[in-house]
C-alpha cells in the first residue's frame, strides 16, 4: 500500500504565502520590496504556485518545443575565412576536437574566388554539417554543386534583412532577395541543408531587451514569407529552409524562457499560414553574446559565456556557437579561448548530462510563466510593427531603431546608476594608461549598431 508523504502538513496557497511574506516585511509595501520590475516592461514575482499555470496555454506552449527526437545540440564553432588552406586546417583541428559543425564566415570574401575543393579538402558534407555565412549563396551553391554530388548537411547563412539593416544602401534590395530565392531552389533536393537565416544578433547587439528581440526576429521572419512567397516560393519550402539564428544574453532563466516563447511565436505565425505542423521543423541556433562582454577583464566573459550557453541549452536551442572569451579584444581571439569556448558544449554534455531531457524546464511554474509573458509583450510589439507595413518600413520610420535605442540607455543607466555588472563597471582590470582605452567608431543613427554594454565604462 502506498502511503502519501507529509500529510501532516497542511496544503498552501499562494494566497498564504502571500500573507505570511506581507506579515514579515512589518509594513514595507509587498510590490516595491519583492516585485522584480524588468526592462521587458512586466512585472516577475517573488514566488511562483501550481495555480500561476492554470491561466496559460501550457498544453501549446510545451507543444511547440516538441521539434527534436533528443535533448542535445550541435556543438558549431565559427571560423573566420582568410585562405582556403589556413581554413581547412583550422576547420579540421576544430572537429577534431569536438566541434560537431562549422560555420565559415564569408560575409566580406568573394566567393567565386575561392577554390571550394581546396577549402573542403578531406570534408565530407554528407557527414560533416558545414554552414557558409556570406550574402552571396546562389553563387556558393553553384561552386559547391560543381563537386558536391550527394545530400550535403549544413547550409548558407543569407539574412537579408540583417544587412540591409546595418548597411549604407539597400540599392540591390530586389537582386539581394532574388539571389535568396535561388539560394532556396537551388537546395529544395537537400533535407538536411538550410538556406535561410533570420537572426536576432543585430538587434541583440545594437541594445534590445528581450521582448524587443522576440518581436522583431519574429516580425523579420514574416517579412522572409511575404517577400519570397511574392517571388513565387510556396511558404512550405521556405518554412523548410529556414533557421533562426538566436543572441542569448546574461539574464539567466528569461533567456531561457525567450527561446521557448520564440519557439511559442513562431507555432502562431504557421498557424496563419496553414502550416502548422511546420513548427517541429523549426530549428534554432544560439550564440553566447558579445553585447555584454568586457574588454578590460575578459576573463569574466568566461563566466558570462557558460552561463548564456547553459540557457541556451535549457532554452532548447539545436545548435550552440560559444564565442571565445578574449574575441572582443582585436587580433586576440587565441586558440586557449577557442579551446575553451568549444570546451563549454563538451561540459554540458558529458559531464552535466543536460543533453539527456526534451525541454528541461517545461513545467517549471517561474519559467512558464515568464515564456508566457514575454510571449504575450512580444506579440503586442510585434502587431504594432505589422500596423506599420512590416519591419523594414518601420525601420525605415525609425521605429525599430528608436525602441532599441530606448531600452540600450536604460541598460546604460542602470549600470551608471550602480548595480554592479563584474568585470564591466566593477571588479574589473583597470588601464595603465587611459590613452591605450580603443574609442568607439562614430554612431551612424539611420542604422543599427553592433554595441558592446561596457564600452562606455572602457
């Protein structure tokens, strides 16, 4: 006979611990003591019940985190193209240890100059996830299909919107978006092989909260589905080669709980486009931030780095980019901070086993609560973008850009006004000499910029 344990006890509510905790504070108001107020524009309590989810759509939320047959996540590197044999080593010497995939960055190379063969001397694609990062992926996939005669995993990271939000002309808009589409056709055979990207790193960077990043990647990922549908591709096939490409920041469990509300978002844009079941498709790759890394005492982005990837990976995320600890110092990005950033995916997996569970923190009443809420303020911020034509005409009325540069001085003052960010305005390894401090490059305001929080403490 099974006996129930500590029965003896009577059953809380929350309303009763409410009252106790009201009690105990001998006056000091409830809200201003123990309400956390978050720059998401929401409140978080103190304490989280049973009761708090019988208001949620927990059965759809949970639902859409449903996409992966298991709990762990590739292990992909970023490599930054110089040649083709200095990058085959290092591309090599990176699987070698540990590395599952690797994403080349071909963002400022002509890649009809590069000798592919070369390149992927002893790769196999069939094998070996590679993902290429460059604008031009028709004309990649072209070289590549010269030599590529069987099912390629990996795929061409082209975000069109990323670079005309950042960039000084928007002049090959049409040529950009119709490169795109045959970048899309030109891997429709390829299941395993992505040819999209739609990323949050640029609003991440420039300063945005949370819910600023949800509603605008998701509100980029629209504006991918209207613009190439009217180019004449069905929204299945683009849904298909799809990726989101995720900046998870310092803020522990709400980084968590915004790669599931992403996740959440996106399963409510299928539905209006009658693809649904698309949503177990849906495959999320994580970056650790560069936006709160210090320069002056890098090691602490260390810390900060095991923290975002561990988010990332109870957030979910299919493949995990840890970037290296001293890469916000220029021309320092050594192979130690390699080794460690590849190191931390390795940790997780085979020694804290978090590769073991399908979405880790469903049922968790704080983690619920704060995916339905930001959820919720996301696709308030997201309707509102939609009422002005879509992301790139709200960008171009200034909207996006005014938004995130609201929340990046609140993020600024909040530092200034003395909560401690280690490493950044305290804690931290101070110059000997205040002249070797690197300014920063002059702001262009038509644009987004790619920030880092501690610049203005360095």
């Amino acid at each position: 006979m099974k006996k129930k344990l500590f029965t003896e006890f009577p059953e809380i509510t929350k309303n009763d611990w409410i009252a106790q905790v009201t009690k105990d504070l001998k006056g000091k108001n409830f809200d201003d003591t123990l309400v956390w107020h978050s720059l998401e524009n929401f409140n978080i309590q103190p304490y989280y019940a049973k009761e708090d989810l019988d208001n949620l759509p927990l059965a759809e939320m949970q639902a859409a985190q449903k996409n992966k047959k298991t709990g762990s996540w590739q292990n992909r590197p970023s490599v930054q193209y110089t040649n083709e044999k200095e990058t085959n080593a290092l591309i090599i010497n990176y699987l070698q240890r540990g590395a599952d995939a690797v994403n080349i960055d071909l963002l400022n190379v002509d890649v009809s100059q590069i000798d592919f063969v070369k390149l992927l001397n002893t790769i196999k694609l069939s094998e070996t996830p590679i993902f290429f990062a460059t604008l031009q992926g028709s004309e990649l996939l072209i070289n590549l299909a010269k030599f590529v005669h069987y099912l390629p995993k990996g795929g061409v990271e082209v975000d069109v919107i990323k670079h005309l939000f950042a960039s000084v002309s928007s002049d090959n808009n049409k040529l950009t978006w119709e490169n795109t589409k045959h970048a899309i056709l030109r891997t429709e055979q390829f299941p395993n092989f992505r040819a999209l990207s739609v990323s949050s790193h640029l609003f991440h960077n420039a300063g945005a909260n949370a819910v600023q990043e949800l509603a605008f990647t998701i509100a980029a990922a629209v504006e991918n589905l209207d613009k190439l549908t009217d180019f004449g591709l069905s929204a299945e096939l683009i849904i298909d080669k799809l990726e989101f490409s995720v900046s998870v920041g310092t803020n522990y469990f709400i980084e968590i709980a915004k790669l599931r509300a992403l996740r959440y978002l996106w399963s409510k844009i299928l539905e209006s486009y009658n693809c649904a079941s698309l949503i177990h498709g849906c495959q999320i790759h994580c970056q650790t931030s560069s936006f709160y890394d210090s320069r002056l005492s890098p090691y602490t982005n260390m810390l900060r780095a095991t923290t975002e990837a561990m988010s990332a990976v109870m957030g979910g995320c299919d493949a995990l980019t840890v970037l290296a600890y001293d890469s916000v110092i220029k021309e320092q990005n050594s192979d130690l901070g390699e080794r460690i950033a590849r190191n931390v995916s390795i940790l997780m997996r085979e020694e804290a086993h978090l590769d073991k569970t399908i979405d880790p923190s469903a049922g968790s009443y704080y983690i619920e609560n704060l995916t339905y809420q930001l959820s919720t303020e996301a696709w308030k911020l997201f309707q509102q973008v939609e009422s002005l034509g879509g992301i790139s005409a709200a960008f171009g009325k200034g909207f996006i850009t005014e938004e995130i540069n609201q929340s990046y001085e609140a993020k600024v003052k909040i530092l200034q006004n003395g909560k401690v960010m280690v490493g950044v305005n305290k804690f931290r390894i101070e110059p000997e000499n205040k002249s070797e401090v690197v300014e920063s490059p002059q702001e262009n305001s038509a644009f987004l910029q790619n920030r880092r929080l501690s610049e203005v403490f360095e």
